[in-house]
C-alpha cells in the first residue's frame, strides 16, 4: 500500500551503513516511524528529506508492518536556523519535547502547526528566545493536560497578595500569607537529582510572570507568542518557571535544554565556570 503525508522530521536515528529511521509528526497520522533506505550516502535523492526541522510531504509504501520512504518534496527547511547555535539548541529541545508529547498514530494537527510556529518564531526571532522557549514549554504542559489555575491562592481564595508562589506539582498559586501560616517550604534551588522527586516544589513568581502564563494557556495556539514581557528580569524568570514546570510534570529532564543553557550562558558566566 502507497500513500503520502505532510510531516515535520522530529528524530533521526542512523541504521546500519547507509539507513536512517526518521520519526515524523504527521497531519493525518501522528507520530510515525519511517524507515529510510540508503539516505546517509549523499547519493540518495532523499538525503535532504531526513534531517530534523524538515517539513515536507512524505510518499511512503508499507511492508511488513512498517512505512519506507519512496520520495517526496520539502515544504520548508527552515534553515535560518542554522544561523546561529542558541536558536539551533532551542529548536532541537522544541523537538525533544514535542516527541515526549506526541502519540503515535495518533493526529494531532494543532501539536504539529504550533511547534511549526514555534520553529518559525526561533528562526525569525519574532521574540526573545526565552520567552519563546517558556510560550512553548507551558502549551505543551496545557496541551498535555498540566494546565495550570493560577487566578488565585489555592487555600484562601484571595486574587492579589503580597507576594505569589508556584505550588508546581498541583499547578496552583499559594500567597505569602498562606506560605507563612502553614509554614510551607521554600523551593529555592531545585537540583537535577531531586527536581522530579520533591513532592511540594514552591518557588516565587511574579505577577507580569503569572498573566504571561494565564495568556499562554488560554489563548488559541498560534497566538500564544503575542504578548510582550518589557523587563529581561520577566523574560528569564517566565523561561525558568517554564521548564521547571514542564519537566516535573513529564517526570523527565532533556539533554537539548542543558546544552541549550549552556550556549546561552552569559559571557562572564562561561569565563568564571
């Protein structure tokens, strides 16, 4: 059986000499596994096909169970992504979780146009990279069912306090006069052995930060980057919050977002390490 689909290449894993299994994120499909024949010699017309960030339309053939590449056209490649390694870094851990996230064979079409989006957004710079990064990170956390309620304190109702904290694991807000009473503790450092073990994670968060999140998780998809944080201070705190919400929540942390830190350290931070 032939058929054809539209899909954006999420994973590629080398087989044998010359073979590659790509893992592509399908309009009418999902997620699928396609195997690729011959594709690491540069010889192959479908070389080009099978690299990540490669949104094209795919024709296929199944045997034995499983789909092999015949040819296909490339849509866009987005190769602006190339232009720089903190965009590169942050469109390969966009990819990273959209694979923790998305099912296999089964479609998902609003997952695959808004990592589409995103991957535009990181090429084209349409906002700071952290504050993509964090839009990313809490709609895939709504996406997935981690929706967050943050309109108000969870034990006493209040909307305006002093001060706010993210309760992570329960995705609520406690108010610094709940957190003194009950003598809640404090999240300050989180380290990568117990960031998915630590059952009340509460870390502060700002007000700018709080309705950057309540805007991301209610708008529709391919507007959750329309919305400007003025101060560098709410930009990385919202990228912060956003990948220590996402990751205790799938229980799993992402080798792409370390080097992706890594690369966007600043200058004297890198010097002093």
């Amino acid at each position: 059986m032939r058929g054809t689909t539209d899909g954006l290449v999420i994973r590629e894993t080398a087989v044998g000499e010359s073979d590659k299994l790509i893992t592509v994120l399908t309009r009418d499909k999902g997620k699928i596994l396609i195997s690729a024949k011959g594709v690491r010699s540069q010889k192959s017309k479908n070389t080009a096909l099978c690299r990540p960030f490669v949104f094209a339309n795919f024709e296929y053939y199944e045997k034995g169970g499983r789909y092999w590449l015949s040819s296909g056209s490339i849509n866009d490649s987005f190769f602006g992504l190339n232009a720089d390694v903190e965009s590169l870094a942050l469109a390969s851990y966009i990819l990273d979780i959209t694979n923790e996230i998305s099912g296999e064979n089964s479609p998902d079409d609003t997952l695959l146009r808004t990592v589409l989006n995103t991957l535009f957004a990181i090429e084209k710079k349409i906002r700071p990279l952290e504050q993509i990064k964090g839009s990313f990170e809490f709609f895939a956390a709504a996406h997935s069912g981690f929706s967050p309620d943050l309109c108000q304190c969870e034990k006493c109702g209040q909307a305006k306090a002093e001060a706010f904290y993210l309760d992570v694991m329960n995705g609520s807000l406690i108010c610094s006069a709940c957190l003194s009473s009950k003598k809640l503790p404090l999240t300050e450092e989180i380290t990568e052995y117990d960031r998915f073990a630590t059952k009340n994670i509460l870390i502060p968060i700002s007000l700018d930060v709080i309705k950057a999140i309540l805007y991301v998780t209610s708008a529709e998809p391919k507007r959750i980057f329309s919305f400007a944080l003025s101060k560098d201070e709410a930009i990385n705190e919202f990228s912060h919050v956003g990948e220590i919400y996402l990751q205790n929540h799938l229980e799993r942390g992402f080798e792409s977002l370390e080097f992706y830190k890594m690369v966007t350290k600043p200058v004297t931070d890198k010097k002093q390490n």
